[in-house]
C-alpha cells in the first residue's frame, strides 16, 4: 500500500522479459518468407521479361495464370481493361433462333432475349428480329440471316466503344447512333468486307454466293475491302464480289416525303365496301417509280399490301378491314436501285355498322313555379351527336349527355336518337313517369 | 469658445458617424445571415419560417429585389399563386434586368394558363438576354401554347445550341418535334436520353409515351403514360394522352374511366 505523501515509483517504459518462441515456429516463419520472397520474384520474372527462356516457370505462371501464352495474349490485347456489354433482343417475330457461345445447337428466340459476344441468330423465311445494342444502336435483321455478334467491348479507361457483328448469308439493316465517346464504333463484317461506323442508317445483304451489297441511306461508312479502303456516302450503293473487289459505287434516290393522310389519321365507313384512301407523298425526281407497303406492325413484318413500280405519287388503297395500318414508300431508279423507305405513318380504318347504345339514367322530375320539368340524362358512344325529342344536345367526351324538358306532362315522352361517326342510328323510346 | 466647440461639435458627429456605420454594419450581417437562413428553411420545407425571415429581411432592406423573388417562390409553393406573382413583380420592378425573377414569374403565367402574358413577358427579357437559354426554352414552351411549333422548334433548339444537354430541353425539342409530326425517330432519341438523365420524371415519362403514340407503337405508349399518370394522377396532360390512346387503340372503356377518374379529383 502507498501512503499518502510518498512518492510513486516510477515504472520502467519497457517492461523487459525473457520470452521464449519455440524453434518449430522460427523454422515455419523463415520457411515463409521465403516462399514469399521467390514467388514475387518468378512473378517479377514472369511479368518482365515474358519468361521467354524459362519454359518450366512459364508453364507454372500459366497454370496458376499469372501469364498467358502469347498467342493468347494476341487474341485478347486489352483484356485487363475490357468491360463487355450486352444486347437484347427487343423484337422476334416468326422463325428465329439463337445459339449462345456456350451451347452446341439453335434454341428459339424469346424477346428481351439478352445477347452476348459470341451468340449468334438465325432468322428462317417470314422470321425478323431486332436487337438493341446497349448504346441505342439498333440492328434488323430479315429473314433467312445468320448473325454473330462477335464483339461487345467498353474500355475500362477510354469508354471507347468496339461493336462488331459478322454476316454470314444475311440481310440486315442497322441504325447506328452518333457515338458518346469519340473512336466508339459499330464494325459489320461480311465474308470479303469490313463497313466501319460510327453514325449512318445502313443495309448490308450477303448472298449465297457471299457477294455482299451495302446500302448506305444516312451518315457515311469506311469500307474496307482486302487493301483497299473506299468512303461510302449518304445515298450510295456499292457491290463487293466475292473476289474481294469493289463494283462501282453507284447513286440512290432519296426516301420519298409522305403527304397524307396526316398521321394518326383515323378513317370511318359503314361497309367494307365503301373503304377507300387515298396515300399520298412527294418526291422531286421524275423518272423514278415508287414501291409502297402497308402493314399491320411497325416493322412492317405483316405486309397486307406492296405495290412497286408505280409511276404517281399516289395511290388507292381499297378493301383494308378495321385495324391500325403503316404504310411507307421507297423510290427505285430507272436502273432498279432502290433508296431508303420514307419513314412511316399510320392510319386507322373503323368499318362500323353497330349502332351507338343509348343508357338512359331514371328521369329526374323537377318542380318549378308549380310546372314540371323532366331532367333526362344517359350515356352513348363517345363522339356520337344526341338529339333529345329533336332537340341537339352535346355530350361530353365519354358520351355522357343531360338535357332539361321543361313543362311535362303525364303522357308525355322522350325520344333520344344517337347518330355515330359513320351514320348508324340509334332511337330510344321512354315514357317521362309523371303522376 | 467657438473654435473649441466647433471642434467637439466636429468630435461629436465623427462618433455618432462611426456608431451609425458600425451598427448599420451589425444590421447588415443580421439581414445577410436571415437571408441565408430563410433560403435554407425554405430548401428544407419550412416554408412558413422561411416566410418569416424574407418578410423580415425585406422590411430591412426593401430595395432588394432577391428577397421578393424567393419569397415569391415560397408563395409559389404554397399555392398562394396572387401574392406570389406580386413579389416576382415587385422584384422585376426593382430590378427588370433580374432573369431569375421573369423566368420565374413566366413560368406562374404558364402554369396560369396566361400564356400571352407569359411570351410577352419572356420576350422582354430576350432584349437584355438575347443568348439565354431558360428564356428561349420558356419562349418554346409559349410557341408550343399559341400552336406556333416551328417556332418553338427553333427556340428549344437554341436552348440547346446554348446550354448543352439539358434534359429539359431536350424533353420540350422532343415534344415540339412529337407535335410536328416530323423527326419522330429523333424525338424518340432526345426522349430517352432525357429521360435517362432523370428516369422518374413523370413529365419525361409523359413524354415518351406520347412519342410512341405518334410512332404507332402503342404497347410502349400505354406503359409510358401509365407510369407517368401514377406519378402524377393530377396532371391533365397526361391524363388526356392517356385517353386519346386508349380511344385509338379501339379501349374506350378505359378511356371513359380515366375520364371519369378524373373529374372525381
């Protein structure tokens, strides 16, 4: 115990003690370090001089892969800095499989199928797709196709965007957008041609035969063919042969303008026999002729009419059934190149012999100044004219309407009559329940 | 005696200057340090404190136009739309060269349907600010009102030559181009890219869904705009959008509930 008063003894700082460490631990320990100390040097080895003439270390590097064989390395230059990406399939429609990188056979295509470097599709006769690569680029491909998507690489670093697809036997059209990050490209690789771009709407067919065309309707491509390399502008057409040798690049006419019907246009008629419209566009060249498709889808994959060659800028179409349709024109040449589709409208046909259904609310009797008025309220088809005993009343837009018959009396009766777009007729009877 | 006096006189006044300046100084950094607090109450919801601090700060300094704009805006956000457009209004008169104040006090028009008021207002502003980008994006959104759509083309595009990628603006170019009827593949483009810039933006929303309507693909149009509605069931625009596709796609039913839904709000 200390007193109080006394002085403390100071502690030493350290206190020193003999500590004994088992010899099997010092051996362990120095055993360690060692280790530690030549696997960073085979490593430094290994990563300096590529381990050119010590082909036992070069085999172990290779197992526990901390170097890859050159011929490796070649395949996958920036491997380290590579970030892969993804597309998907945003649109199947009829025949179309896919074989991933991984599987031996054909599966069917499902959409919002994602895509990965190495998948390939195939589309059969009457079979589309269409894949949405992840930086808005957008590839169509037609029936009877084979594609593989061959790369979809990021740099990690520079964000340099590398997208590469080859065609085999193909017909394929691609929208690419203008890339975000300078040096990005979207590369279509046919048997004898490579196209480079990097903003253009193009369309590359290969044949049986593997001679390629490709169709360039908006921005430009680099096309490389063996050694040499030609620019391809907006509106150009060039033929590649199988010999690897580029045709003369030859002019396209430009996409027509579409005149009318306006968009979203919607047509009414009572019998399918009375269905006629009019298309109608404008286009400044005069010796051309114009192919036209109507649809029944955006892609137009579920073609209900096609004309080509026609000579005005216009047509007749007859005998559509109620549905929404878009419809598109392309101009041809006197030499049959063909230019870009125009970009579609659409138009809706009701053919409509249902008259419109009149619900009639309870009538609403009000007494004023000692006379009764009748309140009659209901609903029929929106857009739809109402007369109440011929009396025009306005409804609102969900057909509702409400009109006010001053001084009723019993025997008294109220007749609406409902007229839709097309003319059907509908009248309604009611006797106004006085007492 | 009057030399002596004239020189305490001379004292006196020297000090009771000082005084004045000093606390006059005190009054200035208490207005500075309201004002800064009344902006952070009122970007954290405490609008009826930040309200009492911006009237407090104007009684003490009145020829400041700041404080009438951003107690404007609190009125602004509390629905309080006349005194509202009187501070912004005060704030202009005190200063018109305050952009922020016209562009607010446009956007209150916009909103009060008074679109005339609202162009010719902007307009005023183009004289001392030809190059600014927040007026021509308001004089595009007038020109949209008055059905005036090259026009408002041309102004949204502006704004964007002048601020870059705003994705407001380029939500509106897309929605002019989507009223044209024309460049549709373009306002698809500028539709998504704004839209990815601010994914819950209901008005954004609106938008793309309006520009799959005019495209045709109507699956995508319904998505869009129902999303869009959910967000903001009180927004007409949308709701009207919505109906229109519903009755084009041949679901009048649905059209005629969402009507009915709406006018029960």
């Amino acid at each position: 115990m200390i007193k109080k008063g006394m002085k403390r003894l100071k502690k030493p700082m350290i206190d020193w003690k003999m500590v004994r460490i088992p010899r099997i631990m010092v051996r362990v320990f120095i055993i360690f370090l060692m280790a530690v100390v030549l696997a960073a040097f085979i490593t430094s080895l290994l990563k300096n001089n590529g381990g050119e003439h010590l082909t036992f270390l070069k085999k172990l590097g290779s197992f526990f892969g901390i170097q890859k064989s050159r011929i490796e390395k070649q395949e996958e230059p920036d491997s380290n800095v590579m970030d892969i990406y993804f597309a998907r399939l945003v649109y199947v429609k009829g025949d179309v499989t896919v074989k991933t990188k991984k599987d031996l056979r054909f599966e069917k295509a499902e959409k919002d199928q994602i895509l990965n470097e190495g998948d390939s599709i195939r589309t059969f006769s009457g079979g589309y797709a269409e894949v949405l690569f992840d930086e808005g680029n957008r590839l169509t491909i037609k029936p009877d196709s084979l594609v593989v998507i061959h790369d979809m690489k990021e740099n990690r670093l520079t964000k340099i965007r590398k997208s590469s697809i080859n065609l085999l036997e193909s017909d394929v059209e691609a929208v690419v957008r203008r890339p975000k990050i300078e040096g990005s490209e979207f590369v279509i690789i046919t048997p004898t041609a490579l196209a480079k771009i990097s903003e253009a709407k193009v369309a590359v067919q290969v044949s049986k035969g593997q001679d390629s065309k490709l169709k360039v309707f908006s921005g430009a491509v680099n096309l490389q063919v063996g050694d040499e390399s030609v620019e391809v502008e907006r509106n150009q057409s060039v033929d590649i042969s199988k010999e690897s040798k580029i045709e003369k690049i030859k002019d396209l006419p430009s996409a027509p303008k579409l005149a009318g019907p306006a968009n979203l246009t919607e047509f009414f008629f009572k019998n399918l026999t009375d269905m006629k419209v009019v298309l109608q566009w404008g286009n400044t060249r005069t010796d051309i002729t114009y192919r036209i498709q109507v649809a029944m889808d955006p892609y137009f994959t579920d073609l209900v009419i096609v004309r080509t060659g026609l000579s005005e800028k216009g047509v007749v179409v007859q005998g559509l059934r109620s549905g929404i349709y878009y419809w598109r024109v392309s101009s041809i040449t006197p030499e049959g190149m063909e230019g870009d589709f125009s970009d579609y409208s659409v138009f809706k046909i009701t053919i409509d012999q249902t008259p419109p259904d009149i619900v009639l609310d309870d009538v609403l009797l009000l007494k004023v100044a000692g006379k009764v008025n009748a309140q009659i309220s209901g609903q029929t088809e929106p857009d739809a004219s109402v007369m109440i005993n011929d009396n025009p009343v306005i409804c609102d837009k969900t057909g509702r309407f409400k009109y006010v018959l001053s001084q009723v009396s019993s025997g008294d009766g109220v007749t609406v009559v409902a007229i839709d777009k097309v003319g059907n007729r509908n009248i309604l009877k009611k006797a106004i329940p006085i007492q | 005696m009057s030399s002596d006096f004239k020189k305490y006189a001379a004292l006196f006044l020297l000090c009771l200057l000082s005084t004045g300046c000093s606390l006059s100084g005190m009054g200035d950094e208490k207005v500075d340090r309201l004002f800064t607090e009344a902006g952070q109450l009122s970007s954290g919801g405490q609008l009826l404190q930040a309200e009492q601090k911006y009237i407090w700060v104007i009684q003490h300094r009145p020829m400041n136009p700041r404080p009438y704009n951003n107690l404007g805006n609190i009125y602004s956000k509390k629905g309080e739309i006349d005194k509202a457009r009187m501070h912004y209004k005060k704030a202009l008169e005190l200063n018109s060269g305050y952009l922020i104040a016209r562009i607010n006090l446009a956007v209150l028009l916009l909103r009060q349907e008074e679109t005339e008021n609202a162009f010719r207002l902007l307009q005023e502003g183009m004289k001392e600010y030809p190059e600014s980008a927040e007026l021509h994006n308001g004089l595009g959104i007038c020109e949209v009102r008055r059905g005036n759509i090259q026009k408002a083309i041309q102004h949204f595009r502006k704004a964007i030559d002048i601020q870059g990628s705003n994705p407001m603006f380029y939500n509106n170019l897309a929605y002019a181009y989507t009223e044209s009827n024309e460049f549709l593949n373009e306002a698809l483009k500028l539709s998504k890219d704004a839209l990815k810039a601010e994914p819950q933006n209901a008005i954004f929303l609106d938008t793309l869904g309006w520009v799959y309507y005019k495209k045709g693909i109507f699956d995508q149009s319904v998505e869009y705009l129902r999303k869009a509605l959910d967000m903001k069931p009180g927004e007409d625009s949308i709701r009207s959008h919505l109906v229109t596709v519903y009755r084009w796609i041949g679901e009048d039913e649905k059209a005629v509930n969402l009507i009915k839904e709406g006018a029960h709000m």
